[in-house]
C-alpha cells in the first residue's frame, strides 16, 4: 500500500465521483481507477459499490476512510512538530469562532500575530459552536473559539472569559428609559432572537424558562448584525452580548442590563486533545487572552 494510493482514496471519499476526483489531483480517470482496483486487490475486498455512474463506501471502505483520516493527521502533526522544532514560521494556522468575536476580539490579535508570524497564512472562520467542533474533530481547524463548557472525549478547552448578557432596546422603547430590568419583565414583549439551533438561543431560552419567562419571538434571523438592525427598525426587542453591544456603539438601540438572573455566557479555547500545540497557535492563544483580560478589566473600573 502506498501513499499516494491513500491520497486517492481520500479524495474519491470527498467526491464519490471518479471523474471529478481525477480532476482535483490532476491525473486521467483511468490512471485513477487502476490504482484504487491494484488497492483494493491488495486488500482482498472492495472499496466502493459502483452502481452505474454513482459510487459508494462499501463498509470496508468506511473503516479505510477512519484510519487513512488518522494516517494523514498523523502526518500533519509530524510535520507541525518538526517545523516548531526548526523554527521555520511558515505554514496554516485555521481557527474557527464565535462571529461575535471575530467582531471586537480578534481583530487586535491578528494585527499582532501577522507582524510576529507574516509567512503563517491565518484563516479565520466565523462560525456556530457546532461547526466548531465538527471541524476541530475533522481536523479542518487547529483551534477554536467557542461557548464553554463541552462534553466531547476527543476535545479539551480552556476557559477565556465570561460575559453578560444585555437587553438591546429601541432607543424610543420603554424599557430605554432604564439602565436595568428583571428578566422577568420582557415575558410576552415582542423579540427578535436567533434560531432555535444556535446555542445563543438555547442559553437565552434557558435562562427565560428557569425564572418562567414566556418569551414572544415575533422575528428569527440568523446574524447579530440583522437582529441589531430589526431592534433599530423597532420592530422588537433582543438579548445579546453585552461586549458585543458595547463594540457597536448604536445610538439607534439603548443597551439595558438584565438581573434576577444576568444571563451569562463561557467562553474559551476548544481543539483537539492529541493534536500538537505549536508556538504560533500558543502565540496566538496568549495575545487573545490579554486582549480579552483588558477588555473585561477596562469594563470592571467603567
């Protein structure tokens, strides 16, 4: 068995389709289809079901697919090894976070990372905390940015900071004429919220049913920007991260604070436990840990 033999195997996983995965590794159909046939010889049993144009994993072709997914991860973490080892700055650093901290978080931290780490091209990815994980896991990302705690084995996390959560209210509202309110005061107000599938929505309903809040969503949209911009239009009212409103800075919206509970949320760092930690990601993970320290302790004396 080679690796190259593996490489095309794994492409073919991606695109279940022979011609197209021919295409992306640049090489005929033919040549591509006799190296998976001489793997499959060499391994006694059939990778894919062929049926007609369409392909499939055969169940021995999914339990290739788990191990070549180790045997090429494995890989890449010799690889990051050895260039931490020689203090080579070059390479990937993919990290996946919470779009409210790409907004006011990151941003300070890359300026700095790209001027100690130029040649490390960083991609970063504003995303749900469940395409986090599943991305972390299918090692699509280095590191993640995401709510806290989790319960998945093959994930570790370090807590970064927790947040409140605040009221955001048409300037014109009569709640605007606050500077808090109980939680149990906005039951059945008209809110725009988040959908029910992102973990915002779960902690904010969670919060709201504990203290028997009925909560009347008028509107669901899927971006903070848009819910702040329905809040502005005055067609309800939201609940979002206190930082997050602060960063805004709207004076088309008031931010009122919430109490008798404040909803608050935890977030830290999240990757893989067996994944190698390189000097740039530790880097990175250190300049976004005093920016977050100074935020909160610049609020604190406010």
């Amino acid at each position: 068995m080679e690796l190259r033999q593996l490489e095309y195997f794994m492409m073919i996983c991606k695109e279940l389709h022979f011609t197209r995965a021919a295409e992306k590794l640049h090489i005929s159909q033919p040549s591509l289809s006799q190296q998976i046939k001489k793997l499959e010889f060499e391994l006694g049993i059939p990778l894919f079901d062929r049926i007609g144009k369409s392909i499939a994993l055969t169940e021995a072709g999914k339990i290739m697919k788990a191990h070549a997914e180790k045997v090429f991860y494995e890989l890449e973490q010799a690889e990051a090894a050895l260039r931490d080892l020689n203090g080579l700055q070059r390479g990937k650093l993919r990290i996946g976070s919470l779009l409210t901290c790409v907004n006011y978080l990151l941003p300070p931290a890359i300026l700095k990372f790209k001027r100690l780490y130029p040649d490390i091209e960083l991609s970063i990815l504003g995303m749900k905390t469940n395409d986090i994980h599943k991305g972390l896991l299918e090692n699509k990302l280095d590191l993640g940015i995401g709510f806290l705690p989790i319960e998945i084995e093959e994930l570790e996390y370090i807590p970064l900071y927790t947040e409140e959560l605040s009221l955001a209210v048409p300037s014109y509202h009569p709640f605007a004429n606050f500077e808090e309110i109980e939680l149990k005061m906005i039951s059945d107000v008209p809110t725009i919220l988040l959908p029910e599938n992102y973990f915002l929505r779960q902690l904010i309903d969670t919060y709201c049913d504990n203290v028997g809040v009925k909560l009347n969503p008028v509107l669901e949209m899927s971006t903070m920007e848009s819910l702040v911009e329905m809040v502005a239009e005055g067609l309800g009212i939201t609940i979002l991260p206190t930082p997050y409103l602060d960063f805004l800075d709207y004076t088309r919206i008031k931010t009122v604070k919430l109490n008798n509970p404040t909803p608050k949320r935890k977030v830290g760092f999240i990757y893989r436990k067996d994944k190698f930690m390189c000097t740039a990601t530790k880097t990175f993970m250190d300049q976004i840990t005093d920016i977050s320290q100074t935020i909160y302790e610049n609020k604190q004396e406010a």
